[in-house]
C-alpha cells in the first residue's frame, strides 16, 4: 500500500491556481491541464461513483475490524484505541480490493499479540460482505415498500452522463470496482446500468485474484490488449487507485467528490475536504463536486480539454 502512495504525484503538474469552470457554482474545476481531443474510451468506478446502494459502507467496514482486532489481540486492545488504528488504515486504502484491506487487517492484528492459527483474510472479507448484503437488500426492501426511490440508491445524473459519453467515446466506456466483480454485476443490473455496461465490461475484485485490483487491470487489458493509448482513456472515479493508475498511464483523471456518509466526519475521518485532496495528489485533472449537476458543462470540458 506503501508504495502506491509514493506513486501519487501530488503537487507535480498541478495548476498554480485552479479553473473553475463557469457556470457551475464551482462544482467542476481544473487542477491539471489537459488534452481532451484523444479521448476515446472512459472507465468507470461503480460505487461512490455511479451507485449510492452501498453508502455509508466505512460504518460497516471500521464495526467489522474493529471487532475482529479486539477480540483476536492479545492483551485486548481497548475500543477507542482499535478504532482509532482501523479508521486510519481503512481511510489510507479507500478504492483497493476488500481483500487487501482484510491482508492488512491480519497483519494488525499479528502485530498486537495475536498467537494462533494463520489468519485468513478471507475470513474478515467475507463477514464485512455479509453486513454490506444486509445494508443493500435493507435498502431494496425500502424501496420496494415505497419508502425511498430509485434515485436515492443512484448518484444524480448518471444516466444522462453514460448516455451521452456512450455516444461520445468510441471505442466504448467499461466499469471497474473493488467490490466483488458479482456483486457489481448484479447491482449494475438490479439499478438498471446494464445498457451501458454489459457483462464483459464489468470487472471486480476477484476477476483475476483476490489481490488484484480491477481498475489497474482493466487499464493494462485497454492499453496492452486493445492497443490504445493512454492518452484515449478518461476516467470517473471517488476513489485514489483509479485515478492514479489512469494518471500513470497518461489519461485524464475526473475525481467524484461524493459522501462517504460515515458516523466518523465530524471526527474529522471519511471527509469530503479529505477525499477532494486524496484525489488530487492521486493525480485528478478535474474535480467535480455535487455530481452531475453541471453535465454539459462537463462534457464540453471533456472535450476541449485545458490548456494554460
């Protein structure tokens, strides 16, 4: 994990003072310039990004490590010093594969005393999954009683962005998450993305192996198999590992500045100054906060790109 944060360019590149975009009552701005003319294929994160079913996620996540540290450490760890250690290793690892998360959960918890049988972080990936399927079908069940809309389970503006970038790019726009690659595939048709998104341009954690993350892998099939460029690639994103690999590829980052919703914020963890920064130094070109309200602002941005 070390290593991908030293991979983040920061400051390098970015503009001296950023470009807000007119009239957008600064919900787009340029922090790095770039070309738009080359664009030619996006890349989609899924949750944060597209789909709000799984938000307030880090509320599941930090219950569900801080449990397994406690109860496994040895002597036990108290409660606020647990949580302090797992908020702050969730928050440095935002956007890789869950299983990666849990590897760094075992070696916690080997480091605070732990004596026993080899930890299986698939284990503690799959006990936070079963809270998260909870969390989504309590959600369906809402929805299906009339309680909340569709449009309470996905980020504003989504379908009339895909539309138009659909029409757009042409060699086409695929999906990439963290989360289990069956579980995207089915939210992706239960929340009606399937238009946009087919079966084979799908991927998840665990398209390949458990350690490997998707988004990294779907930009070196594009570039190493399709034979693009990676000026051709746009990428949406909330999360750092797709905007840094995008940007270490040579394509055009757009960081999606949305709530985390967690029960930590006003502790100052899971921010949206925090995420907005993350962002940035993971190399953005653009920033968009309160996705999509500005979408044809941000398609001509897209497409004229910045120059200074």
């Amino acid at each position: 994990m070390t290593s991908m944060i030293d991979k983040f360019p920061g400051e390098n590149g970015l503009l001296q003072n950023p470009v807000t975009v007119a009239g957008t009552n600064n919900n787009i701005t340029i922090v790095r310039e770039f070309d738009g003319q080359p664009i030619s294929v996006g890349l989609f994160d899924f949750d944060g990004t597209l789909s709000d079913e799984r938000i307030g996620w880090p509320n599941l996540m930090v219950a569900n490590n801080v449990a397994f540290l406690i109860a496994l450490s040895s002597p036990h760890l108290e409660h606020k010093q647990a949580e302090k250690m797992v908020i702050e290793d969730i928050e440095k690892t935002i956007g890789i594969p869950t299983y990666m998360q849990m590897k760094r959960l075992c070696t916690m918890i080997k480091e605070n005393g732990y004596v026993g049988p080899t930890l299986d972080p698939k284990m503690f990936k799959d006990a936070y999954n079963d809270s998260l399927v909870g969390m989504v079908e309590s959600r369906r069940a809402r929805l299906a009683a009339g309680e909340i809309s569709m449009d309470n389970l996905r980020i504003a503006g989504t379908f009339e962005l895909l539309t138009a970038l659909q029409k757009k790019l042409t060699k086409g726009i695929y999906l990439a998450s963290g989360t289990d690659v069956e579980a995207v595939a089915e939210s992706v048709e239960y929340l009606g993305f399937s238009r946009f998104f087919p079966r084979e341009r799908i991927a998840g954690a665990g398209t390949l192996s458990p350690e490997k993350d998707a988004k990294e892998a779907v930009i070196k099939k594009l570039l190493n198999e399709n034979g693009m460029h990676g000026n051709e690639l746009i990428t949406f994103g909330d999360g750092f590992p797709e905007i840094l690999h995008t940007y270490l590829a040579g394509g055009v980052g757009i960081g999606v500045v949305t709530r985390d919703q967690s029960h930590y914020e006003h502790q100052g963890h899971f921010t949206i100054k925090q995420k907005e920064q993350r962002l940035i130094n993971a190399g953005a070109h653009v920033i968009v906060r309160n996705p999509f309200q500005n979408i044809p602002q941000l398609l001509e941005l897209v497409t004229m790109g910045y120059r200074v």
